[in-house]
C-alpha cells in the first residue's frame, strides 16, 4: 500500500521541480534604455517642464516640492 502512495507523490514531486526555461536578460539594452530615461527626465527638469520630467513616473509616483504642489506622474 506505501509504494502506491509513493509513486504518485514521486511524479508530483519531479513535475514539480521542473525547471522552466526563461530567455536570457540582456543587460546592454536595459543599460541603454535607463540611460534614455535619465536624459530624459534631466532635459525636462532642467528646462522645467514638469510634464515631460513626470512622465518618468508611475501615476502613484509623485514629487512633493516645499511650497508647491505635488506633481504625479502620466
């Protein structure tokens, strides 16, 4: 009676722990695009464009500047 209840929980166990196969990161691009993103935001910034720079956010990210409103992101 043990090794019928052993062999059943013996495949339950090797199907779960199959390892899933996942394509490779490619760091380069994720570099160049965080790269793009922060020239962005800076020349928005800079400039003062308070839409161009928040659109870098999330919509629940917000900056809180002392005395003025707060500006959330698009």
């Amino acid at each position: 009676m043990k090794k019928m209840i052993n062999i059943p929980f013996s495949v339950l166990l090797f199907l779960a722990c199959k390892k899933e196969v996942s394509t490779p990161y490619d760091l380069t691009k994720a570099k160049a695009a965080i790269t793009e993103s922060n020239k962005t935001f800076g020349y928005g910034f800079a400039k003062g464009d308070v839409n161009l720079f928040t659109s870098k956010y999330t919509k629940v990210g917000c900056i809180i500047p002392i005395g003025a409103p707060k500006f959330c992101g698009s």
